[in-house]
C-alpha cells in the first residue's frame, strides 16, 4: 500500500502539520489524517465534521488551481479549530458570488463562509496559507476543557 502523506512535519497537542503528495487521494488523506486527529481532541462530531468539509475543500483546490504540494495544518483552541493550507502558487483565490449553474466549480469558498468559516489567505513569496477559523459551537474538545 502506497501513503500518500510525507512523515510527519509537526504535532503538538494543540496542532497537527502534514505534507501532502500531489495526487488525487490527497483530499482523501488529508480528511483521514484530520478526522483522526479531531477525534483524539475530543472535538465533537458536528464541527468535526464541518472541518472535515472545509479540509476536502481547500485540499481539493490546491489539486484545481496549484501544481506543487501542499500542507495542512490543524489547530485546536479553546472554541475553535483553524485549518491552514499552504501551497505555491501566489495567485490569490476569490470568491465568487454567482457562478452559472452549469459550471462545476466556483463555490466551495462561499459554502464555507456560509457555513461560518472566517477565511483569510495570506500571501508568501512561496505561495499563500489559505485558513479558515471554525467555531465549535462554545464546546472545548475534551483535553482543552477545564
């Protein structure tokens, strides 16, 4: 069985950091690596899931619009999770409002701030961090509570 993720950048106990291969199973590594991580949190099911969308979506984009690598990172705080992907392409993505409905593509940024994702992209001269801040719902996962 091929792995489709690098070894491990970085992990602490409030982030998670991983390369992914280019490929077309990377959103689908990235949301294992992240839906293991979120449950060993405590974070619940819910918002797990939710950043399980919003990692599938910003991976997925790297694949559409970027032809390098890209990393994950995840953090947990007290009430929030931030998914960052960072990739090497300096081009800027925008949102847009009314794509046709016979385009496949063009609003997976706007389904995630409907979903109440706070995006912002930071550009780099490797590329951009493309992060996206979710609440939890005011529940702290089970190892950052109390």
């Amino acid at each position: 069985m091929t792995t489709l993720a690098t070894p491990l950048v970085h992990s602490t106990g409030t982030g998670h950091r991983v390369t992914l291969a280019r490929s077309r199973h990377a959103p689908e590594v990235a949301r294992r690596i992240a839906a293991r991580w979120l449950s060993a949190r405590g974070v619940p099911p819910g918002p797990a899931s939710d950043v399980l969308l919003v990692v599938s979506e910003l991976v997925t984009n790297t694949l559409r619009h970027t032809s390098g690598t890209c990393t994950l990172t995840l953090t947990v705080h007290a009430t929030t999770v931030g998914i960052t992907v960072t990739d090497t392409s300096t081009r800027i993505p925008s949102m847009r409002s009314n794509p046709a409905a016979n385009e496949d593509s063009g609003r997976g940024l706007a389904l995630l701030c409907g979903m109440g994702a706070r995006l912002s992209v930071t550009p780099a001269p490797w590329g951009k961090a493309v992060e996206a801040t979710l609440d939890l719902g005011g529940e702290a996962p089970h190892d950052l509570a109390g």
